[in-house]
C-alpha cells in the first residue's frame, strides 16, 4: 500500500485540496484510496467532499478507535464519495491529545505500554486497511501535536504542497531540518514522494523560490481560485466541479486535472504501485471500472 501524508508547516497552503483531488486522481486510475482526514477545525476534508455530517459525541467515531473504545466497527466508519473512501473527521479530534494522554496514564498504571503517536497506524493495521486499500492518504493540520505525529507514523512519507511565495521560502528552507526533527521524534524514517507549489503566478521571485527546492517537483499547480473556490461550494473535486459544474470547460482547468492525474502517477511510481487503468491525464471522459 502507498501511503502519504498532506504536509505544510503553514495552514491554507493547500494541503486538503491537494489530499482530496490527488484522491480522486488515484481512484479513477482503478486503485482503492483511502483518505484519513485529522483537522480539527471547520473548513476541513469532510467538509469539502460533504461528509461532515454527525459529528456528535454519541457518533463512533476514529478517536475512540484510537483509544481503544470502539463502539462499532471500523468499516461503519468510512463514507464513500467519488469513488474514495473516507473516515470523516469528529468533533472529538479536538481534544485527541488529552484522550490519548489519559489512555496512556491509565495504560502505564496497570503497566503496559501505549505509543501515543503509533495508534492510527495501530487501528489501520487491525482493520487490515493495508490489504483492503492500495493508497491511504492523511491530512493532518499544520501544527505540531498527535495528529500530525500520527499521520506521519502511520504514512510514513510525505506530499508538501508549497506556497511560491517568501513566506513559503522560509518554509521550505526549514523543511529538511523538520523533517530530520520528525524522524527523530517518532523515531521512523520519513520520505518526501513530492512538492507540489500552488497557486504559482510565474514571477521571476516565484521561479528562483521554486530553483531552492531540493525535492522532487512533478507539476507546479497555477493560481486557481475560482475553481478551487467553486469545489468548496459544491462540496466535490475539481474533476466532479468541471464536469458537473462548470457550464464550459475551460482549457487551462482541464490542465489543472491533467496535472492532478500525473501527480498521482509520479506518487504512485515513487511508491512502487501501479494504476491498473490510468486515463489520458484530465481526460473527464473516462470510464472508471469498478474493482
Ligand atoms: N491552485 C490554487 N489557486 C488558488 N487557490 C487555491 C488553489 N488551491 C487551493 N486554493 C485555495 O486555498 C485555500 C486553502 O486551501 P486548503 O486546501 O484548504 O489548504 P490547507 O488544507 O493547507 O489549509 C482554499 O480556499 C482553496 O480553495
Ligand atoms: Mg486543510
């Protein structure tokens, strides 16, 4: 299974967007992508793909797997939407870190041992998600704490969408040493599959900030605010928003599909797996067959 983590170390760079659509760009291929969204706050995966309906504490929910205290199954968690899986996010991965503390309090009184940061891949594994799914993507939030550490444990490697911009300089030039300080931290190696900058404008400061990037870049994604803002508003991918929204297509989104697919292909590549059925990249005719 080829598994990543969205990862930036500043919010609204793009990370959901590029979770969701690189999603959806997998499951067309013909593989099986589960997608874990851990943002706590509004505005987050669930939302933008229209599964963040029951969000109540009496709801089973991902944290209570993580904390040892299902009350369901772990399939009853996921939704289904575009042809991805999804577990949508709760209300109670605001307060994931005081469960998982108090889990681990009580598990040491009685003298076991619980890795705070080791329990998303610990409920993944038991619920055989590495045999059911060929792709598992999380999209953690920005900020350092169980989410990210969990996300990261359990993926292992990373997607770091990349703002062109200074701000987003400095960011990338802290990146290497972040990533060493995650490895050290969790203690597990952590690859870099891919920067993807967004919202690229083509200026001459854009081009030197995008030179200093020692990952691999497969696609630089251009400035796309009406369609990224339409997607939110139809709660889908930007695939389902041409297709289904849009009353023309314009050619320079249909390349922004394009650029969706062979991102996922490079992923895919770098993580050893093949799609089964890719389509002609942003090809919006194409027929996805049921696995
Ligand atoms: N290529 C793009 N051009 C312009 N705006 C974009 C582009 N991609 C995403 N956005 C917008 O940027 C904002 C932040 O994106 P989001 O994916 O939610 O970031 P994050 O998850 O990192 O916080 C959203 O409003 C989204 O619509
Ligand atoms: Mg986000």
């Amino acid at each position: 299974m080829l598994a990543y983590s969205t990862y930036s170390e500043a919010g609204g760079v793009g990370k959901t967007t590029t979770a969701a659509n690189l999603a959806v760009a997998h499951a067309r291929a013909g593989l099986r992508p589960l997608v874990v969204p851990l943002d706590p706050q509004d505005g987050d995966l669930s939302r933008l793909f229209g599964v963040d309906t029951d969000r109540t504490e009496s709801v089973d929910n991902l944290v209570r797997h993580m904390i040892r205290r299902p009350s369901g199954d772990f399939d009853d968690l996921v939704r289904t939407v575009e042809g991805v899986d999804i577990i949508p996010e709760h209300n109670m991965l605001s307060d994931l870190a005081e469960y998982l503390q108090r889990e681990k309090d009580q598990a040491e009184a009685m003298g076991e041992a619980f890795g705070m940061h080791a329990q998303l891949l610990r409920v993944l594994r038991e619920a055989g998600v590495p045999d059911k799914y060929d792709v598992l993507i999380c999209d953690p939030p920005a900020t350092e704490g169980p989410h990210l550490y969990n996300a990261i444990h359990a993926t292992r490697s990373l997607i770091i969408p990349v703002e062109p911009s200074a701000k987003g300089r400095a960011a990338v030039e802290g990146l290497e040493s972040l990533v060493a300080g995650l490895e050290d931290q969790l203690d597990v190696e952590v690859g870099v599959l891919a920067a993807v900058p967004i919202g690229f404008k083509n200026t001459r400061d854009q081009r030197t900030i995008l030179d200093e990037i020692d990952y691999p870049i497969p696609e630089v994604i251009g400035e796309r605010a009406s369609l990224m803002e339409g997607c939110w508003m139809q709660q889908c991918s930007a695939f389902e928003y041409v297709r289904e929204h849009r009353d023309r297509q314009r050619e320079y989104e249909i390349e922004t599909l394009a650029q969706f697919d062979r991102i996922a292909r490079h992923i895919e590549q770098q993580g050893g797996i093949e799609a089964p059925n890719p389509p002609e990249p942003g090809d919006l005719e194409h027929e996805v067959l049921s696995v």
